[in-house]
C-alpha cells in the first residue's frame, strides 16, 4: 500500500499499520520534500528555530493517544541532545511545559523506525522521494503517478505505483495570497516562515527595523517572540481582520473534559444565522457562568476550551439544521474565534509578544484588511489596510502567515487538482473545506459513493470533521484529529487487505455486543480488551503473545454462543467484529488520553480467563 505525505499524518499511519498489521504487506510512504520527512511544514528542523514552541504543552504530544506520556518520556530520556543550545540541552520536560517543534521530527522519525523493526515477518517499510502529481483508481486498486523519487526507481522521470489502497495524507494546503502577487519574490517580503532560508532572513534583520506581520494568531506569535527574543527594538506591526490574539495557558494545565449542560442553540425549525449567533453568543455566556461556579478550579484561561469540547458531540445535530450557504458564511466569519476559544498557547509563546503589545510601542495590533503590498524605491514595503479607518504601514520586512487554503477547487496541488478534475475527490459541499470522505475516512466522488480504494488522513478532512464530530478550528486537523485518523485508517484498510477479517461481518456484530446471554457478552468485552492491548503494543513479542491469547479469547465467545444456544460466528467474522470494537475503544474521545490509558488498563496486562 501507498501513503502519500511523510509528516505528521502520514508517519502516523505507517506507524500503526506497521503496529497493526498481522499478514505481509508492504508500506511505501512517499514524500515531496525530504526535509519535510516525518515532519511536515509545522516541526521540520530547517524551518522551525529553537523558540518556536508548541503551542499545546509537551505533555499533550505523543503521537499515541494510549500512551499520553510517551513524547516528554522519549525527549527526556532517549532525545540525542548533541547540539543543543543552553536554554534546552539540560533542560526537562514536563506534561504541562513547553518543547521546541523542531524536536518533532525525531520524535517521530525514532517511532517509525522502532515500528518497521518490531514489524511482523513479511511486514515492511520503503521511503519513497519524489511528488504524487496523479492517480487513477479501477478494478480495486489504485495507480499512483510519481515524479522524481528515490530507488528503487532512480533518476528523474514518472514511474506509475500500483497499490491495493492508498492513503492520502498531504497536510496543509497553501493559500494564494493575492494583495502580495506584486511582491512574492521582494527580498523584503517572507512567504514561508517556516523555511530555512526565511528564517535566516527574519534571524539577520537589524534590530530597530520596522517589521509587518500578517496576522495575529499562531505563525505570527511565532515571528513576532523569534524577534523579540533576539533583543528586536524597532516597531512591530501585526495586521489581521480579526484582530484576535492567543490566550494564554496556566503553567500547570492539564486536558480535562466536562460534563456540560447540552447547549440550547436550535427551535424546531432554522430560524436563521443571526438568531443562531444570539442563541449561540447566550448559550455560550451560560456554558461559561456554570463551568465559573460549578468547577471553579478551572483557571479562567481556560474555561472556553472546556465549554467549547463539551459542546463538540451535540454540534453535528445543530449544524445539521444549517443550510450550506449559510454554513460557509458561519465558519468563515466566526472561525478564527472559533479556533481561539477552542485552544490557547503556552506562555513560553505568548509573553514576550503580550508584553511587547501591552507597553503599548513594541508591538502595534491592527484590526483590518490587508488589501495591497508594493515594493517603494527606498527597497521597503508599503501595505495597504482597511478597516475602520484605512491606513498605509511602511515596513523594511514584511512575515506573511502560513495562509492555509481551505477550498480544495483553488489549491495549487497537482495530485489534488487531477482527483477533483476526474470526479475520484469532491469539494465538501457542506462547509467548502476539505473534500468529501465517508465515516471511515475513505474518499468518496460526485455521486457520494466511495470512488475506490483511496483514504484520507489530516487536513483534507476538515469539513468531515466539522459537521460529523463538530470539531472546529485546528481541532479539525491538527495532531489531536490526526491521532484518532491514524487508528482507525490503519484499521480499516487492514479489514480490507488481510484475510483474517471479514468486513461484510457488520450486520451480524449484533449477535455478540448485544447478546442477552451475559457470558456471551463477558467473553466478547473480554477479546475486544485483548485486542485493544494488541493494537497499543509497540513489542512484537508483546503483540505476539496478546496475538495468542486473543485468539484463545475468541475461541471463548464460540464457546459461550454454542453454550447459549446461538450458532457461533465464524472466525474471520468474530475477528473483524471485535477488532472493529477495538478501533473504537482506542479513539474515544469523551475522556481525555490519560483517562483513556487508564480506561483500558493500558499499564497492566488483562487478567487472564480463570473460567
């Protein structure tokens, strides 16, 4: 099987196929940009300087939702931390501390090559350099059009893949920035400022220049404490037209989930946006004075991350009333607030540049419209804003944001733009973000059908993740969505390609996690823990000797049908039906990964069958 993208969501899922996987397979990930391997644009080294810091805590990291701790763990104990500067290499971390991104791609990088080594026989792992540009999909299987990439194939060229399923994971897509079409290529215009070279050019300003940073959030806190950090004194201009800034973390938070009241955001029928914005705006304030006197050692930084997460299982059914137009209206308006209520930053990211905007000189908020960069004859930037009053910010550097395209009909991608030229991928219709995948991941055509043996992992499932989970904000894409698409992608594609499940078993499931006969249940509930204990195992002697008693377990719950009077399942069946119980143990999100841990008895082994 192919894995198109090597970041973080495509490392994910080789590392839990690899996990998973009980027959030979091989599993050839393919990457663009070799520096971007096992990172992604968010945590290569290159382009991530040593104070860019997750905004999240190290502790909320690990790539594995089972094992909470397993990041701060390996930074502390396993990390080479040769070359390190002084502020880090005697440094420990801790759950609710801060880490540089740029450790990321070790971190991850270690997983995946621990995974292909305690891999089944016969279960491999090929890294592949070179762009998917094109893909065609027929009689069950899917071709994959590669340029340029490594051997086993050598020299530049097309070479066709073809694969049982593919897996596309290509991470953020990059948005055309049209108020700076006459400037991309101005040597005082940064596009990418996550990219080596752009870094080097922020890291060599002289320090009283005047800098203009487009935007206020994540990438422009980045930019901004980079130049603080290094003793920057000239005036630093941050624009957006939102003009929302981050929140600030307590130093010991913790992920908590709350039980809260289920909002009261709908009549009987759509009365339309703007009542559903009052409703929203008052539902909201009620949310907030109950977390205020109901749990009051929520730090007040927080409580809109815990109203907010409370709220995402009863979403779908509120936006479900909302017709499309006016969905894509909602989330563009609202959806950089959305996203600042939903999560905060740690204050290693936000206490320079808050203080820095707070005496009132160092940093300059703009709330407005970027609408024209021009290069002048002095080789400075003139920026164009509008807004409440209009107004003219000359700058002798000028740090774009990320710019993160949502609409997949206007990114620059090859591959994505010939998925959606041959109908193989559709344009979420609902949000206009990301495109259209079934509850699996799988991705799906004009008609709604599955368009063939294609998933899809990260951001390309944003507008799934909004209105099926009401996820919103990064919390659609970012690593806590990516976590949860690596195990159940893994999974699932593994239900199709291996013999030993039977995925056409699902309307028999019944039979077993409904059975009135309590031992029936007992044995069942018994082989999905097994499984779930198979599936987190990273040893393959763990996993093997689990492997055994699974199946021990299993021949336990034909027992108990055939002792009940029920016709036993057939293996192949009872193996998928449990395994499916297991996917979705693993990915539960009403509690948080350190509940879950314990929820599973992840830090002992299941008892064994005294029967």
């Amino acid at each position: 099987m192919v894995i198109v993208g090597a970041g973080l969501g495509g490392t994910a899922t080789a590392i839990r196929l690899l996990q998973f996987a009980r027959e030979p397979l091989q599993v050839v990930v393919i990457e663009r940009r070799p520096e971007y391997r096992s990172a992604g644009v968010a945590y290569h080294p290159a382009g991530n300087h040593w104070h860019h810091v997750f905004n999240i805590q190290a502790g909320r990291m690990s790539m594995f939702r089972e094992d909470v701790d397993d990041f701060v763990a390996w930074a502390n104990g396993e990390a080479d931390r040769t070359g390190w500067p002084s502020e880090w290499s005697g440094f420990t971390f801790t759950e609710s501390g801060p880490a540089p991104r740029r450790l990321y791609a070790a971190y991850l990088a270690t997983r995946l090559a621990e995974a292909a080594r305690e891999a089944p026989d016969g279960v491999t792992l090929l890294e592949v350099d070179g762009e998917a540009v094109d893909m065609a999909v027929g009689a069950g299987r899917a071709q994959v059009v590669v340029e340029s990439h490594s051997p086993p194939h050598t020299g530049p060229g097309r070479t066709t893949l073809h694969a049982d399923h593919v897996v596309l994971a290509t991470g953020l897509e990059e948005r055309d920035l049209p108020f700076a079409a006459g400037v991309r290529d101005h040597p005082s215009f940064v596009r990418h400022p996550y990219s080596e070279a752009e870094i080097e050019r922020v890291l060599a300003l002289r320090q009283d220049a005047v800098v203009a940073i487009v935007g206020t959030l994540l990438s422009a806190y980045d930019s901004a404490s980079l130049l603080l950090r290094r003793g920057h004194t000239g005036p630093i201009h941050m624009i957006s037209r939102s003009g929302l800034t981050l929140r600030t973390y307590p130093s010991d938070h913790r992920h908590h989930v709350l039980g809260l009241p289920t909002p009261r955001l709908h009549a009987d029928g759509y009365e339309g946006r703007d009542e559903l914005v009052r409703r929203f705006r008052d539902e909201w304030e009620r949310a907030c004075a109950i977390v205020a006197r109901e749990h009051p050692a929520v730090a007040p930084a927080v409580v809109t991350e815990r109203v907010a997460k409370s709220w995402e299982p009863h979403l779908p059914e509120i936006l479900a009333r909302v017709p499309s137009p006016d969905l894509h209206a909602l989330l563009d308006r609202y959806g950089s607030l959305l996203a600042t209520l939903r999560v905060s930053a740690v204050a290693y990211i936000t206490e320079f540049v808050d203080a820095a905007i707070e005496d009132g000189g160092r940093i300059v908020l703009t709330t407005g419209k970027v609408d024209e960069i021009v290069g002048t004859e002095a080789g400075t930037l003139r920026l164009s804003v509008s807004g409440a009053a209009a107004q003219t910010i000359e700058a002798d550097l000028v740090i774009s944001n990320f710019g993160r395209e949502t609409d997949y009909e206007r990114v620059g991608s090859a591959l994505w733009t010939n998925l959606l030229r041959k109908g193989i991928a559709v344009r979420h219709r609902r949000t206009g973000r990301g495109v259209e995948v079934d509850g699996c991941g799988v991705l799906l055509g004009p008609t709604g059908a599955r368009s063939g043996p294609v998933t899809v992992v990260g951001g390309p499932r944003e507008g799934d993740e909004i209105v099926r989970y009401g996820r919103v904000g990064a919390f659609a894409f970012n690593l806590a969505a990516i976590k949860n698409h690596s195990v159940g992608v893994a999974a699932t594609v593994l239900h199709q390609l291996e013999s030993c499940y039977d995925e056409q078993a699902d309307d028999v499931a019944k039979t077993v996690t409904d059975a009135e006969d309590r031992q029936v249940r007992a044995a069942f509930a018994r082989s999905v823990l097994l499984d779930v204990h198979r599936m987190a195992a990273r040893r393959r002697r763990d996993r093997e000797a689990l492997t055994t008693r699974l199946e021990e377990s299993l021949d336990a719950v034909r027992g108990a049908m055939t002792g009940y009077g029920e016709a036993p399942m057939a293996d192949r069946a009872l193996r998928f039906v449990v395994n499916t119980a297991a996917m979705t143990r693993l990915n539960d999100l009403s509690v948080t990964p350190r509940g879950l841990r314990s929820l599973l008895g992840l830090d002992a082994p299941p008892e064994p069958d005294t029967r």
